[in-house]
C-alpha cells in the first residue's frame, strides 16, 4: 500500500512530528510492503536539519527519520527549505528536497494521505 505523510509543524514545540513518525515507524514494522512517504513543508522542514543535539532522555527528530529513511522516501520542501535559509547539505543524509509539483504528486498517486 502507497501512504503519504505530510508534516507542517517544527520538530519541537509541540509532539506532531513526534507522533507521526512513532506512527510511521510503528507502521513499517506491521506491514512489511508499506510503501511510506513523508513529505516535510514549511517548519517541518527543520525535522530534516543534521546535527540535531537535544538534552539526554528527549526524543530527536532527526534520529526517528531513520526508519523512515531505510524504507521509505524523505521529501523536503525546496521553497519551504529557502524561505527559513537551510540548504541541501544541511539536510540529514538520505532526505532529499523537493518541489511541491512532486509532494503534490506523491499525495495524489498515495492510497493513503495523513496530515499532521
């Protein structure tokens, strides 16, 4: 099955992120076929940010895109990327930018779209 994961919101601040990708990795692990997707825009774009310190015991968004990242496709905004100055080597290894015509396309072709 084709799923499509879109992000809005900055990594920390509030548990969005947080929950999809638990979401998203819980996924994975019970259907081995899932065909998963996250698309990150506007200040879900700073999930993708190397270099991620947080404090000991807090969850990092970057380290939970590694499940995504091993199966699945990581798309990052172009124009959300440029608008908050981040640039390709910026992005966690294996994320890959994107303009919004191929978001676009991966929610139209997903069996599945969920929004966070």
């Amino acid at each position: 099955m084709g799923m499509t994961i879109v992000l809005n919101d900055a990594p920390y601040g509030n548990e969005r992120a947080y929950t999809a990708l638990r979401l998203a990795d819980a996924m994975l692990t019970l259907d081995e076929h899932l065909d998963l997707t996250v698309c990150l825009l506007g200040d879900a774009v700073w999930c993708a940010k190397q270099g991620q310190q947080t404090p000991e015991g807090f969850y990092n968004i970057g380290r939970m895109l590694r499940p995504v990242l091993r199966r699945g496709l990581v798309l990052v905004c172009e124009t959300c990327m440029a608008a908050r100055g981040l640039q390709t080597q910026d992005l966690i290894e294996g994320c890959r930018q994107a303009r919004l015509g191929e978001v676009g396309m991966m929610v139209l072709d997903a069996e599945k779209v969920l929004t966070f």
